[in-house]
C-alpha cells in the first residue's frame, strides 16, 4: 500500500448531482428578464409619482433605462439558447453540446 493508496481511501464520497432545476437555463433567463422588468415597472412608477421624467440623466429615469436594457439583454440571452437549444437538437455540428432539455 502507498502513500497515494491511504489518500485516495480517505477521499470523501462525491456529491449527490443538482436537481434538474438547479441546472436549467430557461427558468434563470426567465427569472432574471422578469427582475429586471419588475425593477422597470418600479422605476417607471417612481419617475410617474415624482414627475422627475425619464431622461437617462436623472437618478429614476437611468434606473428605467437600466432595467430595460436588462431585460433586452435577457430577450438576446434567450434568443441565443433557443437557437443553440434547437441547433443541437438537429445535430448541427456547430452547436454547443450540453443545452439539450434532459
């Protein structure tokens, strides 16, 4: 027995794999897109309460804008996977490998 038999004896077991919906992309995409537009919606009834406008320049008016950057970002982010998603599912050989709904 070896000094790298006795290590590998003492390795703790590995860890039970995620459940699927820890690890599935839509509803993440999903959820922060919906953030982001629950953070619109905020800033824009801010800026309507105070009047103060949605020029990007004023603090409320370039939260609103942040967040519908956000969640144009997100809308590119879920276009990207769905067409990754569906290039794998026809065997592209450019597709990423591992975007599959398992």
């Amino acid at each position: 027995m070896t000094a790298h038999d006795s290590e590998r004896a003492s390795d703790p077991p590995p860890p039970p794999p995620l459940p699927a919906r820890f690890y599935e992309s839509p509803p993440v995409i999903l959820g922060g897109m919906l953030l982001w537009a629950v953070g619109a919606g905020v800033a824009a009834a801010f800026v309507m309460v105070t009047g103060s406008g949605f020029d990007p320049a004023s603090g409320a008016g370039a939260w609103f804008w942040t967040c519908i950057a956000g969640v144009g970002v997100g809308l590119f982010g879920a276009a990207v996977f769905s067409a990754q998603r569906a290039a794998a599912r026809r065997g592209d050989r450019s597709a990423q490998r591992g975007v599959e709904p398992r």
